[in-house]
C-alpha cells in the first residue's frame, strides 16, 4: 500500500518524480478485424476519430440502462489488435461484459485475451519523469510522446517493452508528466529498481489514491458503478454525448435530457481542518441531509482533508458551502471545480 | 538503551521501549505518582501509518478508564487512544496539532499524547511490561 510515508511519495509526486507499480490493474489483447465496430459497440465515447500509436483516454463500458459498469483505456495498436486496460476489480468481469456483447451483437473475427498475469506495469510520474527516462536509456522519440501517445516495442534498460505510454493517472495534464511501461514481469522489475536508483521514489497505492482525488479522478466501483449514469457523475471525458451506436448511449442522452437529481462534486475542508472525510459520510446543508461522500482523503497539497461525493443537483454551486458529517461532527466544506488544487 | 525491545515479524519491526508500561490497546504509559504520561507505541503508529490529524481533549477534562480521550488520523484509517484510569486530562501535547507525524517520528518521545492525573492511586499490574507487550505484539502478527 505504501512505503513507509505516503505524503512524502505523494509530494515526491507532485515536485519530483515517484515510480509506482500498478501491475494490479487488468490488460487485455483484442485482436481481429471487428475490433474497431466491437468497440464502437461497446464503449461511450466515439471512436471515429481514434488513431493508431494513441490512447483513448478513459471511455465507459455502459450497462444497457446507461449505468457504469467501468471506466476502461484502449490502445490502438494496430487496425486488427488494440489492448485494454481495466480497473482492478473487474479483471473478469469486464471481460465476460465484452464476450456477451460480441455474441449480443454478433462478432465474430474478435478474440480478447487476459494477459494480466503475464505482464506488469509499471508507472513513472512527475515533472521529472523524462530524467528518470533518461537515465534508463530511453530515447528521444519515448521522452518526446505527446500525452495518451504510445510507442510499441519501446528500448529501454536494453530490452524491448511492449510499449511506453506518455499517460498516468496522478494529474499529468496539470502538474507531472508520467509515463508507463507495460512489459514482462522480469524487465518491469528492473526498470521498478532502476528507477528508485535514478532518484525516483517508490510509491504505493494510499499517494496514489491522494493523487487521483486532489485531480478529481473517479474509482469505478467506490466514485460510480452501475447504478450512476455518466450524467450525475458529471463524468464528460469519455463520454460522446450523442453517440447512438454503442449500449448504453440511448440511455445516457434521455438522463441528459430529463435531467437527473443528485450530481457528482468534489469539495474541501476549511483550511486546518486536517479531518478526513470517508466514503459514507453524510452531507448536509444546514439541517437538511443533500448527499454522501464517496472518496475522502488527507490532501498533502492542501494540508487538509478534501473529497467527492453526490449532493443533490439544486445544491451544487461551486463555491457553495454545505457541512460534511465526519465521525458525528459536521465539518464545514466548500464545493469547489475539479482538480481540487 | 540496552534494555528496549524490538520485535521483528515478517511484517515489521516494532521498538518497545524499557522503563514503560503497555496497554492491550497499544498505547505505552509512564507512571509517575499519580500521573500517567501516555502515547501510542510504534507497533502502532506503524500500523495507523502516517498520521495527519489529532484530535486532543481539553486540559482539565474529566475522563473515565477505557473512554476514548484522542481521535488519531491517519492516511489510512481512524483510531482512538483509550484512558487507561478515570481521572482528568492535566496536560495535552499540543504540538501534534501542528504535526501530527511526531508520532510517526519519535512515539515514545515527541511524540507523547497527553498526561492525566488518576483520581486514585494506580495498580500497575492491570497494564503490560514490555516483555509482555512483545508478546501480544508477536501474537497479533502470526
């Protein structure tokens, strides 16, 4: 979970570099000449425009009622194999949803293989990643990437990765620049040691987790799940409003356009209020129960704990001020834009 | 010192410090009189984590034995720190407020949590010796 002190591996983070094993998260090959209409299918977000050597950025699998059923990246590899990759919990669960939609819909040159156990990913963020790069050999093309660019086959530590991503999931777009390498088990270590020793510090999943929530990054299965529409949890990335192909869409459009009751924010506490809130938690205003917290951590940014959660839609302004429940004590908490720093 | 402990378990390795007594709830207590100076061991702040909030009573607080007296926080979970005799809250560290992680740094140290005077004279025998402690330490780690 950590390495001893998850606020100096989340700092390290934010000014420095860390390097993080997030081999726990689910890779899939898909590979066939259905891949591009299987997906177009399958996920919320339109692919048209979708081009080889990227990422998509996180896209939903949707239930046919418009809930989430996971937040997932594809990789366009080639025009007849893209990888996948899925949030831990749901490994085998994403993949039997992706086997019953290519019978739903009639597949049939598509093939999805779990190659999780086989490979290991490994994540090196922060402003002074491309050092870290460097010092691990890669080239200049690998330290070049644009974000959600990837580049297969990639050299680095003297071996061939199956490929360097410019991505991460830490708040590269605002603060670090990460990149991830996804490869055999025995490189990844190497490059996991190779690493620290070029100055990156270990870091583990609780800075990961404060990482994510200071960029307002949602947790499929605690920030939303199939019983949240994209709409209430205000989740637009991956989502092509008005994309009608894939399962789920329909749904997602008639939310959008009867409106939906709760909505999905992200808030602060009041500076010096290190309390945290947790996943749970009641939110109030005044007297008046309006919703619940679903992440809460200790923001090593802000010095003082910060969450997300769900407030009904006629009490979320930013800048709004609502009480958050904590262990029996209301703590006063300020609705504020994602990131929260 | 010479006579501390360390326990080493697959798990970690927990320093319990000579001269002190211990509770079943993980905190370590001085006896001075009828003052109790009381914190929490370093198995425990090894197993909260990194602490980032306290929660301290009032100086001149009435307290009863086994009530929950401090709220600690950490990165990773809540816990409470339990008085081990009624009596009432004399002195509080109030630097913990500023930094919390004291307690992490230096548990038996800096990183003391408060001090309260029993209302009558104190049986030291209902808390563990350190060789004791180590024990449950051991135990708990299997």
């Amino acid at each position: 979970m950590d390495y001893g002190n998850p606020v100096e591996e989340h700092l390290s983070t934010r000014t420095s570099v860390s390097v993080f094993d997030v081999s726990h998260m689910g890779r899939y090959v898909v590979k066939g000449g259905d891949v591009y209409d299987f997906f177009q299918k399958a996920v919320s977000k339109d692919l048209r425009k979708f081009r080889q050597g990227t990422m998509s950025g996180p896209v939903l699998l949707l239930n046919d009622a418009g809930g989430i059923k996971d937040d997932i990246m594809l990789y366009y590899l080639r025009d007849d194999e893209w990888l996948v990759v899925v949030n831990a919990p749901n490994v085998v669960k994403d993949r039997e949803w992706l086997l019953n939609l290519k019978e739903r819909f009639g597949f049939t040159d598509i093939e999805i293989e779990d190659i999780t156990k086989e490979t290991v990913l490994v994540a090196i963020q922060g402003p002074k990643a491309p050092e870290v790069m460097e010092s691990l050999g890669a080239t200049s093309e690998v330290k070049n990437m644009k974000i959600l660019e990837f580049i297969p086959e990639a050299e680095i530590l003297g071996s061939q990765a199956t490929l360097i991503s410019r991505s991460g999931w830490t708040g590269e777009e605002v603060r670090s620049y990460g990149f991830e390498v996804w490869t055999s088990i025995e490189h990844g270590a190497k490059i996991f040691r190779e690493a620290v020793k070029a100055g990156a510090k270990p870091a583990g999943l609780i800075a990961r987790d404060s990482l994510r929530l200071e960029m307002g990054y949602l947790l499929s299965g605690v920030d939303m799940d199939e019983s949240t529409n994209p709409i209430e949890v205000r989740y637009w990335l991956p989502l092509t409003l008005g994309k009608t192909e894939c399962v789920g869409c329909e749904a997602v459009m008639k939310k959008y356009e009867e409106g939906v009751e709760k909505v999905r924010i992200g808030f602060k506490l009041k500076k010096g209020d290190r309390s945290i809130p947790r996943h749970g938690n009641k939110i109030y205003a005044g007297s008046n129960e309006i919703g619940y917290v679903t992440s809460g951590v200790y923001s090593p940014m802000l010095k003082r704990g910060i969450g997300m959660g769900y407030v009904k839609a006629t009490h979320a302004y930013v800048g709004y001020k609502l009480q958050v429940e904590i262990r029996g004590k209301l703590h006063e908490a300020k609705i504020l834009e994602f990131p929260l720093i | 010192m010479s006579g501390d402990i360390v326990v080493k378990t697959k798990l970690g390795e927990y320093l319990i410090k000579e001269g002190l007594l211990y509770t079943e709830t993980d905190e370590w207590i001085k006896v001075e009189g009828e003052t109790i100076t009381m914190g929490i061991t370093d198995y425990a702040q090894k197993k909260l984590k990194y602490i980032v909030n306290v929660e301290l009573p009032e100086q001149g607080a009435k307290v009863s034995k086994g009530e929950a007296v401090v709220t600690l926080e950490s990165v990773k979970s809540v816990a409470d720190v339990y008085s081990p005799v009624d009596g009432e809250v004399v002195e509080v560290n109030e630097e913990l407020l500023d930094s919390p992680d004291l307690i992490n740094k230096d548990p038996y140290g800096k990183g003391w949590v408060l001090k309260i005077k029993s209302s009558s004279s104190i049986d030291t025998s209902q808390f563990l010796t350190p060789s004791a402690y180590a024990e449950k330490v051991k135990k708990e780690e299997q």
